[in-house]
C-alpha cells in the first residue's frame, strides 16, 4: 500500500514519559546514597567507611547510561495502559539488572572492580528495585483512583458493527486502565438487522457520528471498517476532517496478521512494510551485541562439558566428532550448521530427502539419543553464533530438504528465514519441538515463529534464554 506522505504515523509512547526517565534516574542516584548509608550504619568502623567517592559518582554515571539503554531497548517508556502491573515492573526490574551487569563488566574490564564494595553494590541494586516498585505501585494507584473516580475518562464510540467492533467492545469494557468510557455502536445498516445479527443496538448512523463529533460528544472514534471499504473510508474520514476528535482505524484482519510492519519513505511517498525483518537501524546492533556476548559467555562456561562430549563421540563410535548440515539461514541462504554427531555415519544426501529422527532410531549411536534429549548435541552451534550466521534466540533451523517440502505446504513458511535461526526459540519453549511427524506440528512451529518475529524485543529474548534453562533443553519428542 503506497498513499501520499502525511507525517501521521508516530510510535505509541508515554505522554509523560520525559518526567519517568528523571524519575528513574533520581531513584537510581538515591538509591544509591540509601546503600551507603546502610553499608556505613553496618560497618562502623572508619575503615570500613563508603563515601561519595570519584569512583562511585562514575559508578553513578555509568548506571544511569546503561539503565536508560536498556530502558529503550526494553521499551520501558511506552504506555502501559491496559498492561498488567507485574510485566511493567519486570521491564523496569530487567533493566535495573542488565544496567548493573553492564557496569560489573565495564569494572571488570578496566580492572576497577577492586574499588568497590560489594555489598554496598548489592544494597544499590536492591533498594533501586524496591524504590522502583514503590513509585510505580504509587503512581498506578493513584491512575486507578482517578479512573474509577471518573476524572480522565475519554468518551469512546465504535464505527461499524462486525466480530472485530465486538472484540474492541470487551477491550474497552474488561480493560478498565484504558480509561475509556463507552458512548456506543454506529453503523449505517438498519439497527433491527445489526441486533439480530450481532446482539449489540446502534446510537444512529455515520451522518449521526458526524454530528457527536462535532459537538463535542465523544473524544476518540474507532473505524473498524474493512479495509476493502477504502472509499467509504476515505468519505468518512473527509467529514470527520470538519472535527477535532481523535479518529483511530483499527486493523481488520489482512493488516493485524503482518508479520512486521512499519512505516518507510521512498522520496515523498509513505510505504507500509508487509513483511520485514523486525531489525532495523540500532536493533541490528542491539541482536549482534547480545548474541556476541551470550555466546562468548556460555563457550567459556561449557567448554570442559564440549571436550568431554566430544571424547564421548569419538570413543562410542566411528566417525567425526562434529556433524556440518546445510540449512537455510538468513534471507534463505545456506549456511552450515554445527552439532556435535549423535548418529552413524552414511552416505545420505543432506540435500534430498532427510528422515528426521524417531524413537528408536536405529541410525543413533549409543549416546546420540542422549544427546539429542538433552540438546547437548547442539552446543557447537554457539559457535555458529559467535561466528554470525546464527542466533541465540530465532526459529529452529530445518534442514534443507525439508524446507523445500513444507514451504509448499505451509502458508508464509519462508518469513521464518527474515531473522537468523536460532538455538532456542518461542516455539520451543511452547513444546514445538523434535520430530515434525504430522502437518500440524509443522504448522504449529511455523505459527510459534512468526509470533516470535512479528512481537520481537530484547526483553522477549531475554525471557525466552530464561525459560529455555528452566525447561527448553529436554523435550518428549526430541529422539
């Protein structure tokens, strides 16, 4: 879709989200003194003593730039209205450890980390969690108040009666943060015909919204036409023009299934991206950094556990230590995956048709069931990470073959390969994975993937590592 530029679509943020950041950065900055000052009433001796050193104002500094970071990457600063409390609590307590961790490394880079306290480090972070909860529960009690009070509220009405104005209705109704109340339905179609149809009564017709409009009645309006009505649209939206109220359309279903969108210029034109890859601009550099530092990590941590394998593999069994297979990658490109080899060897093509592993596959060698239940046979592809043709989080790579087989089968099968496959991914931690033996189960993966891609941030990813340590490594239909 191509329309003349109109400088219209903005990002959805907080209204006040300036006063936050100095509200968080004074959290972390008091936070910090309160640690002190406990540190000190503990240790009483002068030698023990913890001032405002040079050292701590830079600790202070770089805090602060790694939690504010973060706090973008992490989209802290949106709005949360119609949100649950607890995940905006856990976004803000994410990038109060991550800004920590951050400074730690920083220290232990420049061989700083001597000159501070631990526990007054370890006070620090607590009490900036705690502060953080505190002015948060505070500030959303009062939101909550008010709200119920009925100061605040913006009158709401519906234009178009069909399922998606009846999915908006229930939001509007259960979401009781959205601040919204409820002025009712329009639609040009006879009031008898939409409550016979769809159970709900209409306050007048379009002229009749129109009219509220310019009154005054109702501050925000919801066109929930279908898209194919762009003529209608377009009318209506010329006379709503006359009016200041707030004109939203919400998507029907071709635009609320893209896999990811957003606004581009081609010289003076708007473009609506249909399906892109969710990095873009710093996120690329955001995706590289934390799978460059995650995996550097975990080789470190896993490399006694890998030479133990590795002679594990050679002594059961004839053949390399390290399985490469062809998959697709990026952009469908072929890279070369590594595992470490938990089957016999044979001549099979990796090309054409691959039989995927089964319970009791006989091609398994005496540990390789071992290992593909644990997933241990897939710790070599970190250093595909490292090396760049992978991710830590992304859709599981599939071999070639079968690639080539369900992109007929299953619809937008190949928007999987718009990011880097992964080790871990959402379909994964969801129990998708291991044998694709049935059409759905594929379809179900695909599904998981495309979900993962289209709600990308680095808070996702983050919560996928942590649930894949907890429960993603073993799994009844891996063989």
């Amino acid at each position: 879709m191509v329309v003349k530029k109109s400088n219209t679509f903005k990002t959805s943020g907080n209204t006040y989200s300036f006063i936050l950041r100095l509200v968080d950065l004074g959290v972390m900055f008091v936070s910090l003194y309160l640690a002190m000052t406990i540190y000190n009433a503990i240790f009483t001796e002068d030698s023990y003593q913890v001032t405002f050193s040079q050292d701590y104002q830079v600790a202070s500094l770089v805090v602060a730039v790694f939690f504010l970071y973060t706090a973008e990457m992490l989209n802290l600063y949106r709005s949360w209205r119609g949100s649950r409390f607890s995940q905006m609590i856990f976004t803000s307590w994410a990038c109060i450890i991550l800004s920590f961790v951050g400074f730690l490394l920083t220290a232990f880079l420049f061989k700083q980390s001597e000159d501070f306290s631990r526990v007054t480090l370890a006070i620090w972070g607590t009490s900036a969690m705690f502060l953080t909860f505190f002015w948060r529960a505070i500030y959303s009690g009062y939101r909550r108040l008010k709200l119920e009070a009925g100061h605040n509220l913006k009158k709401v009405a519906i234009l178009g009666v069909n399922q998606l104005g009846l999915d908006l209705h229930t939001q509007i109704k259960t979401q009781k943060d959205l601040g919204f109340k409820f002025m009712g339905f329009y639609d040009d179609r006879d009031s008898e015909r939409v409550m016979e149809e769809y159970g709900k009564t209409t306050e007048g017709r379009i002229d009749d919204v129109v009219t509220i409009a310019k009154n005054g009645t109702i501050d925000t309006l919801f066109i929930v036409l279908p898209l194919k009505a762009e003529a209608r649209i377009a009318e209506i939206l010329a006379l709503l023009g006359d009016t200041t109220v707030d004109v939203h359309l919400v998507p029907d279903f071709l635009l609320a299934n893209l896999v990811h969108s957003r606004i581009n210029h081609v010289g003076d034109m708007d473009t609506l991206s249909v399906f892109e890859s969710p990095y873009y601009g710093a996120k690329v550099w955001v995706k590289r950094t934390e799978d460059i530092f995650i995996s550097f990590g975990i080789l470190l941590m896993i490399a006694i556990p890998m030479l133990l394998i590795s002679l594990a593999v050679k002594i059961t069994s004839r053949g390399p230590v390290f399985f490469k297979q062809p998959r697709y990658g990026l952009d469908g490109e072929e890279i070369l995956v590594w595992k470490f080899r938990s089957m016999k060897v044979s001549n099979e093509n990796a090309r054409e048709k691959v039989v995927q592993a089964q319970k009791n596959d006989s091609r398994l060698t005496p540990i390789g069931g071992f290992l593909r239940k644990t997933s241990l046979d897939e710790l070599p592809q970190f250093f595909n990470v490292l090396a760049g043709s992978m991710s830590i989080v992304g859709p599981r790579p599939h071999a070639v073959s079968h690639n080539e087989e369900y992109r007929q089968k299953v619809s937008f099968y190949m928007l999987r390969h718009k990011v880097k496959p992964g080790i871990t991914g959402w379909a994964q931690i969801n129990g998708w994975r291991g044998e694709t033996d049935t059409l759905e189960k594929m379809e179900k993966r695909v599904q998981y993937d495309l979900e993962y891609i289209k709600n990308w941030s680095l808070w996702l990813d983050i919560r996928i590592i942590f649930m894949t340590v907890f429960k993603g490594f073993v799994g009844k239909n891996a063989y």
